[in-house]
C-alpha cells in the first residue's frame, strides 16, 4: 500500500535504531511516550502499527508502517483469505478495509505454514484471531528492516511473535508490561523473551520471579501511559478542581470509579451480575447517611450509561472532567476493575478494591499491595472507618511511586532501551575488531 503522507513507510533496512511493535488501545499509549522521546534524543524510530495504533501513530507524528505495507500483503493469497475473512467486519468501522484484509490474510498465512491449509481453517473457525502468532513474518520483518533494536508490550500475537523472533535472531529486545500481565505470564516467563521486561511494581516483578524469570531480566520502571499522573499541572489542577468544588472542607472525599460488569467472564465464561455497579453504589450511598464525615463522587465508565441521581453530599463527574486531576482532588478511589485505581496508587491516594466482580482477578490490586482489600459489600463500611482513622492519623499522603525518586516510566524505560542498545553497539564492534 501506498503511503499518503511522509511518516507513513517500510523502512529501508539497516536505517532504524529502535523498531516498536504494537496494538492500538492501552499499548500504543505505552509505547508513544518512549517512542517520541528516543525520537527527541536523536535515535531513529519507526511503529509497526497494528490495527488501531495505526490512527494514534498519525495523531502523535510518528514514523510507521502496518501490514499493509508489507510485500507479502499483494500475495494472491494473502488477498484472497483476507478478503474472505473481512467479510465478517463492518465496512465503516475504524480501521479500513485493505489494513484488516492484509491483517488477516498474513496472520493466516503464517498459520496455515505453521499447520497446513485443512488445519488453519480449522484452527480459525474455533479461535478466530486468538490464535494468530505470525513468526514467520515477524521473523522475516526483522531480517529485512534489521533494527538495533525490538521494543513492544505484552500483547500476544503479533507482539509476542516480534519479541519471539527477536529472541531467536540475536536481537536485543525490551518488552513493556501495562498492569500485570496474569494471562501473559504463561509465555513471558519464559528466560530471554525480551532482552529486558518492563513491570508496573515490585509486586509484578516478584510474580515474575516466582514464575521463574530471572532477576536480572526485570526492571521495575512504571507504565508511560500513567505517567500523566505525576506532572505537576495535573496535581495543581487537582487541588483548584477540590477547591473549586468545595470537597475535603471538614470531610473525607470518596470518589467511585464503575466499572461495567459483564454476563459472562470472556476468558473463563463465570456468570457476572450485571447490576453489581448500581449495588455498590447503593451501598456507598447508605454508608454516607450513617457518616457525616464523608462525602461522594460518582465516576461512571464510558461504557456505563446510568442515570446519575444526586443526593445530599454525592456528586456527579463527567467524562469531560480529567481523571489525572479528579484523582488528585479526592482522599480514598473505590474500583472493582477499573484501571483508575493505578491511576490512584501512583498518586498516592489511597485505593479501596472491592473483590465482588468476576473481573476482579484480572486487576488484583489488593495482591500487588496497592490497594486495601474488601472482598464482600457488608465489609465496605469497616474498611472506610480504619482507613478515615489512618488517614487522620498521617495528615498528609505518601506517594506510592513505583520507581526510586521522581524519575517517570517513560524515563526509566528509554534509559533502558538507551542502555541495551550501547551495549549492544559495544559488542557488534568488539566483534568486528
């Protein structure tokens, strides 16, 4: 495919320092921070985007290329399968046609050399995309392009595959992990895939380390896509947005972060209760009348399309009012799975994790210390009277920071990359003298 504008092209080889591999949704927000900085700092960067990430890439000026760029998207196979299985896509959904025709006709390519034609077909009927891991064409990218250097997250397809053929190629690689990887472990535990990996907490890399991942592969560095959390303009908006607000005056603020909750679990299909949300919320509002000391504001998910009701010290926030800033304006962040609750372990806000969802085990707050754990609504009331008291007791917040002093994960993980990649250069040249 043809690129229409100047940061849209398949490398020449030989010519980029640091090739990112990613999706759209949570990993291109992880990547783009370290992207753009190795980029100000003078390396030459590229994005293989992946589906979503394509438009992000756009909007944030970075240099990239998709599947569609790749030769093996004009095969008459490729074309041919990808076509067939677009099919199954709306037309006027967010990512064009030729990108998800060239998507799956060389994702599936590479399962059908993996397993035969009768088998692939029967592999994609049963798992569809799920199963796709191109390391063959990942494999045969690297080879082309030959960067110094492989940086992706803990995505699985085409980003597992990438680190895998990086691994098997010599080529150092640095993997990003977003929250706790509890899928992803199962293969990246695994010794060497990705040069170093880069995890939220302690609590993460300990996991990793039970898992049996070496030390040494593991640095604690924070995610970039939180990274926000800590500018000091979104603090001092926090503080002018409480003022403004009237919050904290003689009262503890709580602030309820929904989180939808699904029929069924997707993974491992247990039964949810859709009405668990509005439960919670019933409750906090019933702990209120019992607690003139505290005062409410509600946070629906995008996805929560509810009606707020207001009531005597229960407040209501917009999506249009920022998250990073409505975090810093409060004192406890009350979430079943929303991704608000690292926002407010980072910011040193105290977090209430209350474990009723079947979503919960994928955001285990309460097992990585960052947060306290409440694992039925008839405890919820106990949990906020010690934590009011603790909160009484220390008077002023601790920030919870991942890293050691102020450095941001967007820092710490280019240091990495830097790092890997000087090394990387010393031994290329010590191997030609």
């Amino acid at each position: 495919m043809n690129s229409t504008n100047n940061l849209r092209a398949l490398p020449k080889p030989n010519s980029i320092d640091f090739l990112f591999v990613c999706y759209g949704g949570g990993h291109i927000q992880a990547v783009v921070p370290v992207a753009l900085t190795l980029q100000e700092q003078g390396y030459n960067i590229c994005v293989f985007a992946i589906t979503t990430a394509i438009a992000v890439c756009e909007t944030k000026e970075l240099p990239y290329f998709t599947y569609a760029d790749l030769p093996q998207a004009s095969d008459e196979d490729v074309q041919r399968e990808g076509t067939r299985m677009a099919a199954a896509y709306p037309l006027n959904g967010s990512i064009p046609f030729e990108e998800t025709r060239a998507y799956l006709g060389i994702n599936f390519k590479d399962l059908v050399q993996q397993h035969g034609l009768e088998e692939a077909n029967l592999i994609y009927g049963v798992a569809g995309r799920q199963k796709f891991f191109p390391i063959n064409h990942m494999t045969y990218c690297l080879e082309y392009l030959h960067p110094k250097m492989l940086i992706a997250t803990n995505s699985p397809r085409s980003e597992f595959a990438a680190l895998k053929a990086a691994s098997n190629l010599g080529i150092p690689s640095l993997c990003i992990v977003d929250l706790f990887a509890l899928q992803e472990i199962t293969w990246l535990k695994t010794p060497g895939l990705g040069t170093k990996i880069c995890v939220l907490n302690q609590g993460v890399k300990d996991m990793f380390i039970r898992e049996g991942r070496p030390n040494e592969e593991i640095e604690v560095t924070g995610n970039p896509a939180f990274d926000r959390i800590h500018d000091p303009a979104v603090i001092q908006s926090g503080r002018a947005l409480r003022k403004a607000r009237g919050w904290g005056e003689g009262r503890f603020t709580i602030l309820y972060a929904t989180s939808t909750e699904p029929s069924l679990h997707p993974f491992t299909g247990e039964v949810g209760d859709k009405l668990l949300p509005r439960r919670i919320e019933e409750r906090l509002r019933n702990i209120l009348k019992c607690h003139s000391d505290l005062e409410l504001v509600v946070r629906y998910h995008p996805s929560d399309l509810q009606e707020f009701k207001s009531g005597e010290r229960i407040y209501a926030s917009s999506q249009t009012e920022d998250i990073n800033a409505l975090v810093h304006a409060v004192d406890i962040v009350v979430v079943t799975s929303s991704t608000v609750g690292a926002q407010a372990y980072l910011a040193g806000v105290p977090v209430v994790a209350i474990e009723c969802s079947i979503m919960s085990k994928d955001t285990p707050y309460a097992d990585f210390k960052m947060a306290r754990r409440v694992p039925s609504l008839d405890s919820l009331e106990e949990v906020f009277v010690d934590e009011i008291n603790r909160l009484k007791r220390v008077q002023t917040k601790k920030i919870k920071l991942q890293m050691h002093d102020n450095t941001t994960a967007t820092i710490s993980i280019s240091e990495q990359a830097t790092q890997l990649l000087r090394l990387y250069d010393f031994a290329l040249t010590s191997k030609l003298e």
